[in-house]
C-alpha cells in the first residue's frame, strides 16, 4: 500500500496544537521529483505546499514523521520560504544554515533509538562544531561553508558546501529547490503568500495560547508572537531621525524684515540642513528585499535631505562613496562583497563632520568603536531580535 503522508498527520500532531493548526494551511502532495521531503509556495496560488516522496516516510517511525512535519513548518514559520533569502539565493551554504537553525530548536543533543535514523542525517550545529540556538544568518556568517570548514558528509568547502555521501550522514533531510530566487513566482504571488503565511501563523498562535503549545520552545513561541505583533513604524522613526539631526545656520537677508529693527538692517533667515552619513552593509545576507525597502524611504526623504552614502563590507572604498543629492532618485544596488567590519563606517564618518548616521546591515558583526555622531541602525526583525552584539544605540527592524 502507498503511504499516505495526509492519513498519519493528525495522530502524529495530536500533541502538538501549534503545528497541527498549522499544517491545515499547507496542502500535502506525495511526488518522486524529490527524495525526502519539501515546503515551497504555490507558483500558481500564493498557497504553501509541501511535496513528500513516500517511499523516504514509509521507512521511518512516527518520532521521525512528526519531526519531519515540525521542521517543514518551522521553514515556513522563519520565513525561510518566503521572506529570508541572502543576495545569492539559495546555495548549500544556507541550505546548512537554515537547517542547522531548526534542528538546533527540535532535535536532542544526543540521539534516542526512535529518531536514530533522522538524527543521523540531521544537519545539527555540534556537527559543524557550532554553538545551538543561533540564528541561520548567524550560522551563515559565522564560518560555514567557508574555504576550510569541513560540512559533514563532504569534502572542505570553497563556500558552496559539501554534497554529502552516500550513506545520508549528515546531508540533511529535506529539499530547498524551491525556494530559489530564479524569477519563477511572481512578486504578486509572493506577497499574497506572505499575507497568507502571517494569517496562518496568527490563527495557530491564538489557538495555542488557548490551548497549549506542545513542544514549542518558549523562545520559539516569543519569536512566532513577535512575528505576528505589529511592528514599530519604520519608516516614521527614519524620517523622525533625519529630521531631528537637522542643524541650523543663519544669513543676513535683505528680503526679510527684521523683526527689531524694521528696514534699518536686514533680516536673518534660518536654513535648516542635515548632513546624514548613510553606512550600508553590503554582505549577501543583507537581502535585496531589506535593501529595496529601505532605498524607497530615501527617495522620499532627499526631498528634505541630503544623503553622503558609504558602501562597505570590511573596509570603505572612497571611489564607491557618493553624495546623494536633494531631490534625486536612487536605486538599491550593491557595489561590493565580503565580510563585515562596522569599524570601517565608523571610522570614516567620525574623520569628517556628519550631524547623524544611519546604518544599514544586518546586525551581523562583531561591534564597533563609538561613533561621534548619533547612530541609528536599521536591520531586519531577526537582526533587531537576535543581534551578534548589544547597544544602547536605537535598533529598528525594516519591515518589508
């Protein structure tokens, strides 16, 4: 008899409320296109589905399904699928990033004899001698898949990872293929998965609150709530930045009274300029999406402002920086690759006179010297949630 992955679902989630209302919103299709198991969002429908090939699920226990089950939602509940892509796509490195994120959060640290199978070939965060708990854009920018870091099953990467072996240890135990950023699903599309994902998650969130989490952890559970909380207006607190760095200068004026003495000197007017450094990341983990975001709220503010704009990955290249001038229209692009250094900016605007600074990245860095400035920095929800340093500087999450 063919396995019949929707038959299993109910008796295997009956413990796990949370993802039991949540996987009433993904549509189960078994396929053989791919060996394991899959999430990915409809190209047609902006609805999530999750492809399973059943010969894999027959020759696993329920420990093993329901852990398969947990980690395909727990895709979709990062927004691995729809939202948090590097600049490069999808790669083997994020792949292992991604995956060593989740099973960090669901599997044990040492293996029970009813999952021994999954566990084996489980990308885990011991296995690549990394700490548990992270964040995958942690784990992407933390050395692996780098030249020299060995991933388990393969050779020492040159950046793309290893390919695993034969006997499945350690390769994983899902498919990414479609998540790629290849221009196949319409960016219409993708919004309305985004819309229809963060109404999935709200449902499951609000039923679980009533009825029990299961084995959510409470750190995953504050991260699902923040998911679904309104987020601070953004763009408010940028153009409230810009405006407030704002200094004034005066000039004498022969077309404006002076209020003391009338028509024996001449008036002052007030200028109000603000000189505004804006720092961006330009690592691959800093997305496109982020950075088209936030390139939209510049175009609105240069009507007020002028912007000096600093490219940088682990140094500042004086021929990439530009002004941006009032009244001009930009588009986001990136004009460098690499790492991340946040000294770099910081020292180049505290050498020359800048009334504020604004700092695009992903938060992803060891932290910087203190800037002479006030320094505002602008990130991502998991950047702003889970940064690699603390500051008393004020962190706002893009929502885009």
């Amino acid at each position: 008899m063919t396995f019949d992955l929707n038959m299993h679902v109910a008796r295997l989630l009956a413990e796990e409320p949370f993802y039991a209302a949540l996987s009433r919103h993904v549509t189960k299709s078994p396929t053989t296109m791919i060996p394991t198991a899959g999430v990915r969002v409809n190209p047609h429908s902006g609805r999530f589905d999750m492809l399973y090939n059943a010969d894999f699920f027959s020759k696993l226990t329920d420990a093993e399904i329901r852990l398969v089950l947990i980690h395909e939602f727990l895709h979709l509940v990062l927004g691995h699928v729809t939202e948090r892509m590097p600049a490069e796509g999808m790669t083997k490195r994020w792949n292992y990033a991604t995956d060593a994120a989740i099973n960090s959060e669901i599997f044990p640290a040492q293996p029970r004899d009813d999952i021994k199978k999954l566990y084996a070939k489980a990308i885990l965060p011991e296995k690549l001698k990394m700490p548990r708990g992270k964040s995958a854009e942690w784990y992407f920018k933390s050395g692996l898949g780098v030249k020299g870091i060995r991933i388990p099953g393969g050779q020492p990467s040159d950046g793309e990872g290893g390919e695993g072996d034969s006997d499945g240890n350690g390769e994983g135990f899902d498919s990414h293929n479609g998540w790629s950023k290849d221009g196949k699903i319409p960016e219409a599309i993708k919004e309305l998965a985004r819309q229809r994902l963060k109404g999935a998650i709200s449902s499951a969130a609000q039923q679980s609150m009533k009825g029990g989490w299961g084995t959510v952890s409470s750190s995953m559970r504050q991260e699902i709530i923040d998911r679904i909380t309104p987020k601070v207006d953004w763009k408010s607190v940028l153009r409230y930045f810009v405006k407030t760095s704002q200094r004034s200068s005066h000039q004498s004026s022969v077309k404006k009274i002076n209020r003391r003495y009338p028509y024996i000197h001449s008036g002052r007017k007030t200028l109000r300029t603000a000189k505004i450094a804006i720092a961006i990341d330009q690592s691959g983990s800093v997305s496109d999406m982020m950075l088209s975001a936030f390139y939209s709220e510049l175009n609105k503010l240069a009507e007020v402002a002028e912007f000096t704009v600093v490219p940088f990955d682990t140094v500042v290249d004086d021929n990439l920086v530009y002004i941006w001038k009032k009244n001009e229209r930009k588009a986001h692009e990136r004009v460098m690759c690499g790492g991340t250094d946040f000294n770099a900016p910081a020292r180049y605007i505290n050498e020359r006179s800048f009334d504020g600074c604004i700092v695009l990245t992903d938060m992803y860095a060891e932290k910087p010297i203190n800037s002479k400035c006030t320094r505002l920095w602008m990130t991502d929800s998991r950047g702003a949630k889970d940064p690699y340093f603390t500051t008393h500087e004020k962190v706002v999450a893009i929502d885009y």
